[in-house]
C-alpha cells in the first residue's frame, strides 16, 4: 500500500488484493497538487481549500484532506458509538480510553 506518510491508510479506500504465491504488476500514477503563493492571499471560503497551517486536527499532527475526513469519522463514530476503528490513530484510541 502506497500512502502519505503523515496519512493514516484507510485499507477500503485503496488496495488490490493478491493471493499468497502469485505475482502481480501494478502501475502507479503519481498525483502533486501545487498552488501558487498568491492563492493564499485569496480568503479561504472563496478559495474553498486550506493551506496544512490554516487547519488544525484534534488527532492528527499534519492536516491532509484524508486526514480532515478520516478525522470526522472518528468524531462522529466517537460520539455515537463510543468507539473508534482500529486503524485509527494512537491519539484517538487513547482518548476512547480515557472516557
């Protein structure tokens, strides 16, 4: 699996399966988002995107889409639930635990 290394990998969201003894071929296709420095003048309601630094996560370090999202799942799960899945990250398990 080939994921951010400040992202928590959801497993459903990527992945091909490949059974023990076979072998595979993949093709991988990069994706960079670039923009330029005069987008962050612009305000970010009309932007609609934020910069890693504008947003900060309650359990996630660095601010990525993925994470934002992934993040609202556990909140939402946390809430409901009183339970978070386990590919979630330490910060929240340890939060589960705490309450």
């Amino acid at each position: 699996m080939l994921h951010s290394p400040v992202e928590t990998p959801k497993i459903s969201s990527f992945g091909s399966l490949v059974s023990p003894g076979r072998e595979t071929s993949l093709e991988i296709h990069p994706t960079v988002g670039m923009a330029t420095p005069t987008l962050a003048e612009i305000e970010k309601e009309k932007r609609q995107c934020v910069y890693s630094a504008e947003k900060q996560l309650r359990f996630y370090r660095t601010y990525t889409q993925r994470n934002c999202i992934l993040e609202c799942e556990a909140n939402f799960t946390l809430t409901f639930c009183q339970c978070v899945m386990y590919y979630m990250p330490s910060t929240i398990l340890l939060n589960v635990l705490l309450h």
